[in-house]
C-alpha cells in the first residue's frame, strides 16, 4: 500500500479524491492516511501534482498533517509497527505543525556566503565543552546563511517556529512553519521587504509542511 501522511488517530474523515480511494490505519493516537493501489507510479510532474492534490485535500480535513515522501510503499503490519514503534515521536510532531503550513521563499542566485573550508569540521574529541557548541553554532550559522535574505527573516519572525533552508545549485529554498491564519500576512511582508531590499525572490504557499514531515 502507498502511505500518504501520518495524522492524528482520532480526527480522521473518509476521503477520497478523484480516483484515489483512501483509507486510515490507525494505532491509538496516531494514524496513517493509506492508498490501498499497488501501482507504483513514477515521479513525473503529473503524479507529483496529483500526489500533492491527494496531500491538499487531507490537509484541509485535519487540524495537523506529517507528509510523507512521495511513492513511500510498505505492508500493512510493517506499518502498524512504524506506528506504534514511533509513536511519541509521531505525537510530539504532529503537535509541532498543528494548526500550522509551509511557505516557501526561493532566491535565485544564492551562493552559500561561506564555503564550507571555512568552518572547522567537528572533531571527534573537542577540547572542550564550549568548543563543541561554538562549532555547532558556526554550523548552524553557516547553513542557514542566504545573501541578502536576512531583512526578510526578519520581517517574517512574529509568525515563524520552525525554518529549514535547502540549497540546490544557486537557489536558495526557504521554508517556514506559519500558523494557518497568516499565510496572507506573511506572503505582503516577504514581497515588501524583498521589493524595498531589492532581493529577487518567489513565494509560494501555503503549503503542506512537506519540508517538516516525515522522509523516512
């Protein structure tokens, strides 16, 4: 069976959308929202746009929603056992995007600022404790470092709790965890703020919290 997400035990409708028949495996708190096809389909633009219409709709009927990869497959009781194997971390995740989407901000043109021969590789045995952390610190700084974004991280704050940034070639993605009902506010602050820096950006969303879900 195709797994589509991992939603919350006790919210979950019956859905189905277009041809897809959907239904929930369910293992107490946590469930997984399933596609009993056995076809396994292929990554092109047409499935991943019908994989994200299946994905929008179940977002829409639940208060909080853990996408899982794209053409994920397994047996029903290998499922119950994920389910239940990773059920407080299911539970403590599923509480982190409640009530809450991704917004996606892509800035073209955006070459890491700091080359990875400038940060110091972590060693296996720091000399000491603060040695270790500031390492982290210099890492953490390093990947989510985006020329020219900083003034629109900043405008954005008030409503962001969770960032991961992506790089593929010389595009940046950003992707932010906003509450539901600030989509609107956000998009106008990114597009001010970007428009008076002078920073080439596209904004998208929102989003189900695919940067925030499940990959394994």
């Amino acid at each position: 069976m195709t797994v589509y997400a991992i939603v919350p035990g006790q919210l979950v409708p019956s859905i189905r959308v277009r041809d897809e028949r959907l239904r929930v495996v369910r293992r107490g708190p946590v469930a997984a929202v399933v596609s009993e096809s056995a076809r396994v389909r292929s990554p092109s633009p047409a499935n991943l746009r019908r994989h994200d219409r299946v994905m929008r709709a179940l977002a829409g009927r639940v208060p909080a929603i853990l996408p899982v990869r794209f053409g994920t497959s397994m047996a029903e009781d290998e499922l119950t056992f994920v389910l239940t194997a990773r059920r407080a971390a299911f539970i403590r995740a599923l509480a982190h995007v409640r009530n809450r989407v991704q917004m996606t901000v892509r800035v073209p043109g955006a070459r890491s600022p700091v080359p990875s021969s400038a940060v110091p590789p972590m060693r296996a045995k720091s000399a000491t404790g603060r040695e270790y952390l500031l390492t982290r610190a210099r890492q953490a700084a390093a990947a989510r470092a985006v020329p020219g974004f900083e003034p629109i991280r900043e405008s954005v704050r008030r409503w962001v709790r969770d960032e991961r940034v992506e790089r593929r070639g010389t595009v940046a993605s950003v992707y932010h965890l906003i509450p539901r009902t600030s989509a609107g506010a956000y998009r106008r602050a990114v597009e001010h703020t970007s428009a008076a820096a002078g920073v080439t950006v596209v904004v998208t969303g929102p989003w189900p919290p695919y940067a925030f879900g499940i990959s394994d």
